[in-house]
C-alpha cells in the first residue's frame, strides 16, 4: 500500500511541473507500475488524465473534459491491450468527468469512483455546467448525458 501511495505523490509532483500545452503522454516507470499523464490543451483547462498500468489492467485518474480529449485517453489505453477497471474522478468540476461516457463505451464494466464531496458537488452543478458548455458554445464536444460515480465511503489508504 505504501507503494501505491508514493506512486499517486510523485505522480501529483510531476504533474505540477508539467506544461499543459503539451498534448502527449508523459510516460513514468516504476518497478510495479507505468504511469502515462496526458494534459488536455487549455481549451479543456489543461487538465491532466493519468493511466495507472500494472501487467494487466489499468486505472484512469481524471476522465477529460471534452469527448475528443477523452477519446485520446481511451485509444491509448485500448492500444495497450491492458483492461481499464477503474476510473476515479478527483473533482467535481466538468473537466474531471465530461469524458466518462466515452470510458464507458470501451470499458463498459469499468468502474467508476468520487468522494462523497465530489459527488454531492456533481450533483449540486451538473446541469448547470451542461447548460453553460453545451449548446452553442461547445456543443456535441461534450456530453449530454453526466455519468455520476457513486459515493464512495471506503478509504483508499
């Protein structure tokens, strides 16, 4: 456990020096796991998605904000042949969880974790955050249906 806890710290070090203009995936290596973290452009607020890969299986933290940004996040871990069983949203705001349904589409068993703060936070602005980015502004670039991750009380430490 402490191993996946250094891993998530040096993950978020890394991820502060990283420039979000760049739109590739940045690929650390430890002994146990490969972690790819791909930042968004600015027009998705830059935000960051990482890949958790172990041997077989992977976990996404972050799920993009646009569906082409997120549909760039899922082909990479497609092309890694490696399933996809969770996703964990760390923020309530849109360009943490918009991408969800595309996640859903390739991995439809994949599960999906938040806080309860963050989802009680999802359920308080989601519609509203669809009303203010869709329609005329981005329209059929985001979703149109909000995936809520149910509340999750079990501690990840």
């Amino acid at each position: 456990m402490k191993s996946i806890i250094s891993t998530a710290l040096f993950t978020i070090l890394i991820l502060f020096k990283m420039n979000a203009q760049e739109q590739i995936f940045k690929t650390i290596e430890t002994n146990k796991f490969k972690l790819q973290v791909y930042n968004a452009s600015e027009n998705s607020f830059g935000v960051a998605s990482v890949i958790v890969s172990g041997k077989n299986d992977a976990v996404l933290i972050d799920a993009q904000f646009t569906l082409a940004e997120a549909e760039k996040v899922a082909q990479e871990i497609k092309n890694s042949g490696k399933t996809l069983i969770t996703i964990y949203v760390s923020h309530g705001d849109p360009d943490f969880y918009f991408g969800l349904e595309i996640f859903k589409k390739y991995f439809p068993e994949v599960t999906v974790y938040a806080s309860p703060a963050t989802v009680e936070h999802i359920k308080a602005t989601a519609q509203k955050k669809l009303e203010v980015w869709g329609g005329k502004r981005l329209g059929d670039k985001i979703t149109s249906n909000v995936i809520l991750p149910p509340s999750s009380k079990r501690k990840l430490y």
